[in-house]
C-alpha cells in the first residue's frame, strides 16, 4: 500500500485523533474509515448511513471468516 503525505485541516486531524483513541483506531485510519464511509456514501446517496455501516463491518466477518451459512425456512 502506497502513502503519501497530505496536509490536513488542524481541526479535522485533532477530531480524527480523539474519535480514533475512542474508537481504537490510529488518527490516519480514523481518517481512511471517514473517507471510506464518505466515498461509499457518495456512490450510494440513496443508502441509510447504518446500511453503509454494516455493510463495512459484514465486509470485515468475510475476510476475517467469521461468516455463517444461513439457511431459508
């Protein structure tokens, strides 16, 4: 994975820092999972926030395996 430096807003990366310690992510990847969520929202704007939301963390359980089969009926 390639990274670049950018330079940032004060506000936002102090933001991003307080709610990645809260949410147990580093300032940069409290920033990717901002810009990811607002990426998906952007090509998706009919979605709710909450299905975006869960579909991340679905996407998560697949590639850490931890889906189950479910059956119909």
């Amino acid at each position: 994975m390639a990274t670049a430096s950018i330079r940032l807003d004060e506000d936002l990366v102090q933001k991003a820092s307080i709610i990645g310690k809260a949410m147990n992510r580093s300032t940069p990847k409290q920033i990717e999972h901002w810009a990811k969520i607002g990426e998906m929202m952007e090509d998706n704007p009919d979605l709710p926030y909450e299905f975006v939301k869960q579909a991340i963390i679905a996407k998560a359980e697949k590639d850490a395996g931890k889906l189950e089969v479910y059956t119909f009926g």
